[in-house]
C-alpha cells in the first residue's frame, strides 16, 4: 500500500511536483532501491522539523519528500525484499512514468486499504476509512451549504456588472480562507490512507 501511495502522491501533487518518486527512484537505481525505499518511508513518517538536520544538505533529493501524517509510514517493521530489474522497470516504467494514478478516486484506495487490515489492526491503530458521503455530512453544514447557497444568489444576479463584481469578491473570499486548503490535504491523506 506504501507504494500505491507514493505512486498516487506523485501525480496527484501531494509530494509537490510530478514524477518525484519516479526520479528518486530511478536515480537511486536499482541497486540502491530496497534502502532507497527503507529511506524514504521512513522520511515520509517524519514531521519535517524532527529530521536529520542535516538531511536537506547530505540528501536534498530526499529531503523535499514531506511528512505524509496518518500512519502509513509509521510500521519500521515491515519487511521489503530487494528488487529485480523487472520488477524495477515495472515500477518505474508502467506503474510510474507511463501511468496517471491521480485519474484513480481516492475512495477506492481508502475502501481497500481498509478491506486489506483485519479489524483488531484497524482498531489498534485507530485506522478508519471515510467514506465521501461521511465526510459531506461533516463539512457541508460547516461550510460548504453555506458558499455553495452564497454562490447561487450571486449566479442569480440579473446585472452582469455587479455579478461579475460579486463574483470577484467571492473568488478573493475562497482564496482567503486558508483553513480550506489544510482540510482538503488532510482529507486527500485520509483518503489515500
């Protein structure tokens, strides 16, 4: 599932740019990339100011991974064989480069990271997959009604000028609330847990 993940981060522009873990990997090489992966994890699981300090320097590649918070990361435990060249250039070839994880809805990989964990792990680790619906109960009457019904009356206006104009002002309101864009981080790592 880590990988799964580490391949829908990097198209879905949770890991910053396109192709990141791709270009980690493939410069790590093959040789390098059962302790390319073991590195990477375990940077994953690290909140940014409880890193190596000196990690940005020795391995800048690295180090522009960030923290990927909810626990998948978390298991030092799990074991990762070495890699072959096949299974190598599968991973970089048609799993990565040649492939757009971002088109796959992150419900599916929450449903089956879930169904993959029997429920003594899930509770023990109090991991939980939300649904959309579950999570649309939460945040529409938080907020979402409330834009989308503020959106509707501004469509609704008949001169073209103020409608553009209030438009504008609700186009600002939306850039300016910064609480929307925390939310929807946490909701896509929720999700892609």
């Amino acid at each position: 599932m880590r990988l799964v993940f580490c391949l829908y981060a990097e198209d879905a522009g949770i890991f910053g740019k396109r192709l990141m873990f791709h270009d980690y990997m493939k410069h790590r090489g093959l040789k390098n990339a059962r302790r390319a992966l073991i590195d990477l994890f375990k940077v994953l699981d690290q909140d940014e100011h409880a890193r190596d300090p000196y990690l940005a320097e020795d391995d800048p590649e690295l180090a522009a991974f960030p923290y990927v918070n909810g626990g998948l990361f978390s298991d030092e435990n799990i074991e990762i064989p070495a890699l072959n060249e096949e299974i190598f250039d599968l991973l970089l070839t048609k799993a990565s480069k040649d492939f757009d994880w971002s088109e796959i809805s992150p419900t599916i990989f929450g449903a089956v990271f879930e169904s993959t964990l029997n429920p003594e792990t899930r509770r023990k680790g109090g991991m939980h997959y939300t649904s959309i619906e579950n999570i649309h109960k939460v945040i529409d009457p938080l907020f979402l009604d409330g834009l989308k019904a503020e959106f509707a009356e501004i469509k609704a206006i008949g001169v073209e000028r103020t409608r553009k104009q209030k438009l504008a002002a609700f186009q600002d309101k939306l850039a300016s609330l910064t609480f929307l864009e925390n939310c929807t981080t946490s909701l896509i790592r929720v999700a892609a847990a």
